[in-house]
C-alpha cells in the first residue's frame, strides 16, 4: 500500500456485531447454542406464529450497560427498539427488531495500540526495537465509538448441496433471535492495520468484562467495513462501501486494502465510487459490488408497537459499574507501573484475560516478573502458536512455570537447561524440580567444579586464550562455548565468564 500512501489517505469505519453472553435469545426463552440440529434452537416467537409476542431478555440488557461502561459511553436511560423493514429470508418475521433512533449506548471510545512507525508512511508499520529489547515501540490512538445497539440477528441460508442435503437453499433458524450488540465506530481508522488493532482491542474487552466469547469461527464477532478514500490534506469524506460480513482480523485487513486499491484505480482512470454492498473473496482477494447499498430510509424504520421503550434506572447502571472487572487499560497500566515492565509486554500479557492471569499467577509463585513476562510472551506463545492451541488447552500451569522459573533465578538451572523442559511441561505437565533431577540437568554451582573445566579449555586452546591476552574479547564467548559444552550445559554462565577472565587475565 504504500506507493499510494502519499496521494491517497483512507478512512475507515467499522461496525461489529457481536452475540451476547446469554443462555436464551434476545426476545423468546429458546436457547442459545452452536452446533445443534437445524432448526432445533426455536420458539414460536423466532418462528413469527401469530399471536406471540416478543419479551426482551434482562441480560442482554445488562450485559450491554456492562459494555457501554467499559467504553467510557453514556448508558442512556431510555431507548428504544424498532422495526427494521427488509428482505429478510432468514427472519420469518420479515423485519427485524433493532434500535436506531435511541439506542442503549452512545459516544463512547476506545484505545488502540500500534507498532511505533520509523520512517515513511506507508501503510505498514515497521518494527522499531527498543534500546533494552523489550519489544517494538508502541504508540497509542483513540478511537471513537458513535454507538452500541441491541438488536436481533437473523437466522442462517444454507445454499451448500454437502450440507443441506439436496440442490436447494435451506434456512436453519438457531440462529434467528440470538441477541447481538451492534458496536459502530466513528471514521477514525486510517489504515488496515488500525482496523485490525481496534477490532482486537474491542474483543479484549469483549472476553474480559463477560459480555461475548466474541469466536469469530462461531460467528459471534463478525465486521462490515465502511471504507472511502480521499486526496491527502482533504477533510471532506469520500463515498464509501461497505465490505460485508468478515469474520478474520486477516480478511479484514486484505479486504479493505482491496476496496482501497480498488477506488483509487477507479478513480484515477477517471470513474466514480458509487455507494455499494461489496462482498469479498479471500480466494482471489479481491471486492465485487453485490447490490447498491440502501440508506437509512429505505429500512422503513419505526418504533416496534410491541415493545415499550427500554427504561434503566441510574442505580441499576452504577451498580454494574461497581462489579466491572479491571479492564485491559487499567491492568496494562498497573503491570507497567508494579512490575516494571515495557508498554509492549504489559500490552502483551494483557490482550487477554487468561493470558493476564496466568502471568500474574506465576509472579506470585517465583517474584520474578521481567523473567515471567519474558517465558509468557517469547516462549509460551510461541508454543501456543506453533501448536495452533489455546492457553486453556495446554497442560502448563502457573505453578509449573513459576517453579521452572525459581530454579533459573536460584541459579540450579541454567537457561539453556529450563528452555529444555519448557516444551515438555506445555504438553505434558509435571513437577519442574523432579524433571530437572531425574535428567540431571542440575547446574553446575560449585566453584571448584567450574575451575576444572574452565582449566581443561584453557590448556586445549592456547591460540585463542592468548588472543583474549592481546585484549579481543571475541574469542572469549568461543571459550565460554567449550566450558558450557564441557559442562553438557550445566555450568552458570556468569561464573564460566568471570572464571575464565580471572584465569586468562589474573
């Protein structure tokens, strides 16, 4: 993107839907479940038999306060649900209830964290390491959020011949009723990367604060992306499209580069953007135009006669206040300030709860927090990573790594020994200090011990010990090489150096 950075800036807004964290749908008692039978997930009030009507599900609603709180928005008092009139193939109602007008949460913001740029302004963001090596430089940015709405979502189409069985469109209503929050942002997104870093940043919270598991392969977070472009030093907006349903924070990035790169030819030959649905493909990572996109007045919106407005008493909402949980921006600024640790670690550990409280499980166990966070953010999740797994899944405990990281710090392991049972502690478990025994990897501690090895390098290696005597450090690090091999690896590190140093140079 950017050979046209300089020309071209984006401006990105994206609504998200996300389910709520409920047992029964937003307006009927069936339940919420992924993965059961078509059609098996139903009441009569999904289903729009006559004579029901829809009761709202208390939660929902508090679980929308609970998010509205955490986005420093104003929890409105009043709100009110509303008819929103469209084709609707996957809701038997033919409309659905949603707010518009009044919704429950509005003029909120949230912060997001990017990779420091070092020069240029290209739309990806270069890493630019610290002088401790702690990670890349992070900078900061707030993003506006316009509102949060309660509504319904649909049910789901099913046109796959494996899945439903036959050479026609199947509707599976499990889905259809399921409460969702509809979380718009203001245009404040400027690149792809922006976009994913705020959609990570509103999960964390999501999942921190119980609203939504927010599994984007479940379809409980799914984005639309309202892109437009516009000369550089302009204010005025451009026209957008909106990027339907995407449900990865690397098909959000690829297809908003697409749709950009997309109007920016368009307009450079000449041509218009006109306001559309788009839909993208990740095979060929490219947008295609699905329909003209309708505007506001083409819902038909109106108050649902069936629902009276939502009124919430002021203590009720200071009373979810009280019971929020610490939020990610309160622990990230609390582990930099107890712990001492970078913006980009503590923003690390922070992304998610479990990954918080695992890192401050194992601090209480081994007091050492810099090497915790170092295991967690290079060693864990690297694991995690390579095993495609989550933290949950894993038999490594807090206990296990603090013990594993008390027998570094006490000096009866060494780095390269404890860097051996790490792997073998995050598939199977066990007691760090009995594997260490067993295998014998116990370090090295006695000076008498390490004497004796160091005397053994120094003799097999006269040309490089006199280098070290002509004052080259350099082959210092090859003769601390062969005591630790020497050593099978057990030897301190620390005591090897100052041993041969003291040897070599009295």
């Amino acid at each position: 993107m950017s050979d046209w950075m300089d020309d071209w800036e984006l401006v990105i807004g994206l609504e998200v839907h996300t389910h709520l964290k409920t047992e029964s749908k937003l307006f009927s008692p069936a339940p919420v479940v992924y993965g059961a039978e078509p059609n098996h997930a139903v009441h009569p009030i999904d289903l729009a038999l006559p004579g029901v009507l829809p009761v709202l599900n208390e939660r929902a609603v508090e679980l929308a306060i609970r998010l509205g709180l955490a986005i420093h928005a104003t929890v409105n008092p009043h709100s009110v649900f509303a008819r929103k009139n469209y084709f609707y193939p996957d809701l038997p109602k033919g409309y659905q209830i949603s707010q518009f007008e009044e919704p429950i949460v509005s003029e909120g913001w949230l912060e997001i964290e990017l990779e420091a740029p070092q020069g240029g302004t290209g739309g990806g963001r270069s890493k630019k390491k610290k002088a401790d090596g702690a990670g890349p430089e992070v900078v900061r940015k707030r993003i506006g959020i316009t509102r949060a709405h309660l509504e319904e979502d649909a049910g789901k189409s099913i046109h796959d011949v494996a899945v439903a069985g036959r050479d026609d469109s199947c509707i599976d209503l499990n889905r259809a009723g399921v409460p969702l929050l509809e979380i718009v942002s203001e245009p404040d997104l400027r690149s792809p990367q922006e976009a994913s870093a705020y959609l990570r940043a509103l999960r964390s919270i999501l999942r921190y604060i119980g609203v939504s598991d927010a599994d984007m392969e479940k379809g409980q977070f799914r984005c639309d992306a309202n892109v437009s472009i516009r000369p550089r030093g302009t204010e005025a907006f451009g026209t957008r499209t909106e990027i339907k349903n995407l449900n990865s924070f690397a098909h959000v990035e690829d297809a908003i580069e697409s749709e950009a790169l997309r109007q920016i030819e368009l307009v450079e030959d000449g041509g218009e953007v006109v306001q559309a649905t788009m839909g993208y493909d990740p095979a060929t990572r490219r947008t295609s135009v699905q329909r003209l996109k309708e505007n506001s007045d083409d819902y038909r919106y109106f108050p649902d006669p069936d629902l009276i407005p939502l009124k919430i008493d002021p203590a009720r909402i200071e009373q979810v206040r009280r019971e929020l949980p610490e939020l990610p921006e309160e622990k990230r600024a609390r582990f930099e300030r107890d712990h001492a640790l970078s913006a980009y670690d503590a923003g690390v550990l922070t992304a998610s709860r479990p990954l918080a409280d695992f890192f401050e499980e194992t601090v209480r166990i081994c007091d050492a927090p810099k090497a915790a966070a170092n295991w967690i953010t290079r060693d864990l999740l690297r694991e995690l990573k390579e095993r495609d797994a989550e933290l949950e899944q894993m038999a490594l405990t807090p206990a296990m790594l603090g013990g594993l990281i008390g027998l570094v710090e006490a000096g009866r392991l060494t780095a390269r020994s404890a860097a051996e049972i790490f792997p073998e502690l995050v598939e199977r478990g066990g007691d760090p200090e009995a594997i260490m025994t067993e295998r014998g990897l116990e370090a090295v501690s006695d000076s008498g011990a390490i004497d004796a090895f160091v005397d053994q390098v120094i003799a097999a290696n006269p040309d490089v010990v006199q280098q070290v005597r002509d004052g080259d450090d350099k082959p210092l690090n090859f003769l601390m090489g062969q005591v630790m091999k020497a050593s099978q690896g057990k030897a301190d590190p620390g005591q090897v150096r100052k041993a041969l140093a003291t040897k070599i140079r009295g």
